[in-house]
C-alpha cells in the first residue's frame, strides 16, 4: 500500500511521549514562523526548493540532505512550492526516551547536541547512505501505523538502527556537509550576540551601535534574511530560554528576570500568548493548551 501524506501543521506539536515521525507533502505552504521545539528534530528532504534557518545560519537543503535541530536552536523554512512540491520526512524524538534506547557506550542524542565539538546541523548524504536512511524512514513510518503483532517492539528497533546509522554519519570525520551561511556577517553576528547577552538590555539602537552599522540597515537586513524583526527575534528568544527553565522547575518570578523581561506581567502576556499555556502552569508540569 502506497504510503499517505499528511500535510504542514502550524501547531508544531508532539503529542506522544517517545517519538513521531511524519511523511509531509504540500504543493503549497504558508510562511513558517520561527520557532523551537522541547524535542530534538531530525529532518530528510525528499524534494523541495528548500533554504533552511537555524539560528545564525541559513542552509541550502538538497533532496537527500538531513538536518539535525536541538530543542535550543530557533529554526525556520523557506520554500518555493510552485517549483516542485515539498516532500520531507519529520522525526520529532522525545530527549527521555532515546536516552532510554541508548547505551552507556552509544548515546543515541550525541549527534544531536550542539554543544559538541563539531556539531553541523546538515549532513549531505551520498547515494547508498541516502538509500539507507529513506528506507529506514519508510520502514518506521509503515511500522508506526501498525497494529499487528510487533507493533510495540518494531518500531523502536527500527528507530535505534535509524539513530545509529544518523549518529554513525554525523560522527565520522570526513562526513560531507554544508555549511552555506547566506545571512551577512552583521546580521550573524547579531544574532549570536543576542543568543549570549538574552538576559541585558537589548534593542535596534543598542545593536546597530555596537556593530557599527544603521539601525535602519540593520533591521532591513534582519528582515530580510532572518524573516523577522530584530524585537521579535530578541522576545522568541527570550521565551525560549524561560520554557527551557521552566520546564525544569525553575520558578516563573525567578525564570523572567533571568531572561530579560522587564516585569512579570509583561512576560506572562508573552509566554501565554506565544505558547497558550501560564508560566505558572508550564512550572508546574500542567498541560499544553493551543
């Protein structure tokens, strides 16, 4: 049986607690908005005209390219659709359950943490080892679905092998990636400066004077490259770092200080209406809403 699509959804939401892979095709798509996630993403381009961000960088993604993103890194998809329809695997992996798949020799997530020396969000594949990864994508994705004897043991044996063989390419020394960084330097710049100094006074005058540039260049170039204003990008990452926090039982009173909110009511208005949940109730491992 031919495997079915699903389309995009602007929720962007995990639903289950081990993993979910999805098979997407759209012939057209709205503009992504930037934004994270709390699980780690693994991404396999089947067809698209397709440039990706992440964080400072913007990638030129290939049909059979991988893209690898932490539950830190702001990401984004720019695609043109009208060219060739946009075909992708999904895999959004829950960070307590592969830990559970993996070894005291064989962290599953090595691949995936941007902390490590070396790390590169894409990895371009070479024909048999795209082969490998479709084929294990596919075969994940049927067993996913399945309701027959197995279905609660396959699934995870295929998605051990699939994070070996990702981790196994990631890993290797002469691995071919690209690391095409089409944003300016300025604006790159800007960006990691904001991603160090989330939690200091920041704004488009503050910027512009510390690099030396117009603030009228530099929130046009921010625009234009990064998809959103220089305000925005500063507040998502902000809220990224207070979920983050929050997520681990740091105290909401304590949690908007830390990451540059000015005062409480202030960050509550953001964090609610950028997730649909209180900071109060994330704290508290209350559910998602939204």
């Amino acid at each position: 049986m031919a495997i079915q699509p699903q389309h995009f959804n602007a929720k962007q939401q995990m639903r289950r607690t081990d993993f979910e892979l999805q098979y997407k095709r759209d012939s057209s798509l709205i503009d992504v908005e930037l934004h994270h996630h709390d699980f780690y993403e693994v991404y396999y381009l089947i067809s698209g005209d397709v440039t990706y961000t992440i964080e400072s960088k913007l990638y030129k993604v290939l049909p059979g390219d991988l893209l690898l993103i932490s539950p830190r890194e702001l990401h984004q998809v720019h695609i043109q659709a009208e060219r060739w329809d946009y075909e992708r695997y999904v895999l959004w992996l829950n960070p307590g359950y592969v830990s559970r798949l993996s070894s005291e020799g064989s962290d599953l997530l090595q691949a995936l943490d941007p902390t490590r020396p070396g790390y590169r969000n894409q990895i371009r594949l070479q024909s048999p080892e795209r082969q490998r990864v479709q084929s294990l994508l596919e075969q994940l994705y049927a067993e996913s679905q399945e309701t027959a004897f197995g279905w609660d043991l396959l699934p995870g044996s295929l998605l051990t092998q699939l994070l070996v063989t990702v981790n196994r390419l990631a890993l290797r020394e002469d691995v071919s990636h690209t690391n095409i960084s089409l944003t300016s330097r300025t604006v790159a710049q800007v960006i990691d400066y904001i991603s160090l100094n989330y939690a200091e006074p920041l704004s488009l005058d503050a910027l512009a004077e510390r690099f030396y540039v117009s603030k009228y260049h530099l929130s046009h170039e921010f625009q234009r490259q990064v998809g959103t204003s220089v305000y925005r990008y500063i507040q998502k990452k902000r809220l990224q770092i207070a979920r983050h926090l929050l997520s681990q039982g740091h105290k909401p009173n304590l949690v908007y200080t830390q990451c540059g909110f000015r005062d409480y009511a202030g960050f509550y208005r953001a964090f609610r209406g950028e997730y649909g949940i209180s900071p109060r109730a994330l704290s508290s491992g209350g559910e998602e809403h939204g």
